[in-house]
C-alpha cells in the first residue's frame, strides 16, 4: 500500500499539480489545478495509482462486492477503466447528451446493479451527483465512490454515498468576483473538458 508520501511523487514527477490561474469547471477559480491525465498517461504509474486506490476500496468497504464500475466521461474513463481491472468487474462511462448524463455506446446496467463511481478529482461532487442521477434513472444503485484526489472544499455536495480517495488535498478556491490580489494580473485558463464545443 502506498503512504501519502509516495502518492504525492507520483503526482509531483508526473507534471500533474499545476500553478497558475485556472477556471474550474464549477466555475471557480484555483491557483493550483490537479491534471490526472498527466498521472493517468503513464500505464505503470495509473497501475501502481489504481491498484492503491482498490486496496483502498476493500480496506474501506470489506465484504462488499460491486457488478460494475461507472465514471463520468472525460476525466474518469482511464481511471475508471483501470478500477475496473483491477477490482475484476467490467468498466463503463456516462457522457453529457444535451448536458444531461447518459448511458450511450451500447452501454447499460442491469437493474439492481450495485455499482463503484469512479473519478479521478472531485472538487464540488457536480459530476459525482449527475453520474449517481444517471444510474438511479437506469436501474442501478451506486453503493460508494473512488476517486485519486478529493480536493472537496466547503462549496462541496453530500455526495449520498461513502467517498474513498488516495489523497484528500486542501485547495482553496474561489467565486469570480472575490478574487484574492495575487490572482488578479494572472490570465486565467480552463484546463478541464466539460464545457468544450466542437
């Protein structure tokens, strides 16, 4: 089982925390911002990341057994998929349709289906809630969540279901209009994929 100490490096050697000026896509704005998909690029290093995160799981929920594992695209596809190996149960994601979750590509859940949310950071649960939303509308039951990072501030939603993370990160945040001075002069960026167009 990795400590905290080596989470952290593999964050850190991955170029995965940046600095800077970021719009997140709560809308809120961050000096730092947690890019998994440089942590995920590597397959080794999402192997040696995600097999912690299982271990985790089990740790946390002994004797509960789980008939799918379901994140949100984009951020939770790769990690989702490899929660999926590792805890031996197939991997499937729900994508925005006219902003709303969705099951598409085929996909879907036998009713009753006890399920693993899987994301990779979750900061105020928005897209946690909508993928419990779109598994309750389909018949199945979402019995925890896993994620890499739990950065959840404050702002952040009851998730409804047990939440088990590698990392719990305090990152402060903040509305638009209530910018501290030193993030002021720095142009801001979105670095996440919910609101891209076509």
């Amino acid at each position: 089982m990795m400590n905290e100490s080596e989470i952290r490096k593999e964050f850190t050697d991955a170029g995965a925390i940046l600095k800077g000026h970021f719009i997140l896509s709560s809308g809120l704005h961050s000096a730092t911002y947690l890019q998994c998909a440089r942590v995920l690029m590597d397959p080794g290093r999402a192997e040696r990341v995600c097999t912690a995160l299982a271990e985790k799981v089990r740790q946390a929920l002994v004797g509960t057994s789980f008939d799918l594992v379901v994140a949100p695209a984009m951020g939770g596809v790769i990690v989702g998929y490899e929660m999926g190996r590792q805890l031996g149960v197939p991997s499937i994601f729900c994508e925005r349709e006219n902003g709303v979750f969705t099951f598409r590509r085929g996909f879907a859940i036998e009713k009753g289906a006890k399920i693993l949310v899987v994301e990779d950071v979750v900061t105020t649960a928005k897209s946690s809630l909508e993928t419990i939303a779109c598994i309750k509308a389909h018949g199945g039951v979402a019995i925890a969540e896993a994620s890499l990072i739990d950065r959840r501030g404050s702002g952040a939603q009851n998730l409804e279901v047990p939440l088990i993370s590698l990392l719990k990160l305090e990152v402060p945040t903040y509305k638009p209009d209530a910018l501290p001075e030193h993030l002021q002069p720095i142009p801001a960026i979105k670095p996440g994929s919910r609101f891209l167009k076509n």
